[in-house]
C-alpha cells in the first residue's frame, strides 16, 4: 500500500512540475522580445531582467494568448509592468507593447 502511495504521489509530483515548467513558451518569448526591444537603448531599465506572463493553461490545456503583461527591472530598483498586444496577423503574429503599472513591483501575479 506505501508503494502504491509513493507512485501515486510521484506522479502527481511529475504531472505539476510538467505544468509549471520553467522554460519560457513561444508567446512569453514574443511577448518579452518586443518588450526588450521597446526599452532598448533606455538607461532606466535593466531588460535582461524581463519576464511575462505565458499562455494561460485552464485544466492542463494550454490557449493561445493574445496579451502578456512584462515585469521589467527599472535600473534605480523595482520594476515597471508593460502590456502586450499578441495580434494575429495571417500566419505571423505583430506586438503592440504600451507601458501598463510604474513601479507595479517584480512579482506577476496574474
């Protein structure tokens, strides 16, 4: 019976580790690459710090995102939350990036 436990258990492990893997998806990629891009060249931002919410995956299925919200480090200290319009456009996808919260804090909650 702990043999049964211990499998069932390690599984469920795996099942949400697999979910909430660390690696970026192709939308938060997109997402923080037009974010890095919009910042470039501004002394008041740290972007190799950027990260941003990735598709949402409601019941282990994952959906396509069409807006990411970006947490970029401010080089003073905290970070600024810029929105990002993921539009279709044909096969491609184009990115509208717009400064969302000031000093919103480095955590993204949504």
């Amino acid at each position: 019976m702990r043999v049964l436990f211990a499998l069932v258990a390690s599984c469920c492990a795996l099942l949400v580790l697999a979910g909430c893997g660390g690696t970026e998806d192709a939308s938060q990629r997109l997402a923080r690459e037009a974010v890095v891009a919009h910042v470039a060249g501004d002394p008041a931002y740290e972007a190799d710090g950027t990260h941003c919410t990735g598709n949402p995956r409601p019941w282990f299925v994952e959906r396509q995102a069409t807006e990411s919200i970006c947490a970029v480090p401010r080089a003073g200290g905290g970070c600024d939350w810029f929105h990002v319009d993921l539009i279709p456009v044909g096969a491609a996808v184009t990115t509208r990036v717009r400064l969302d919260s000031p000093d919103a804090g480095c955590t993204l909650g949504v």
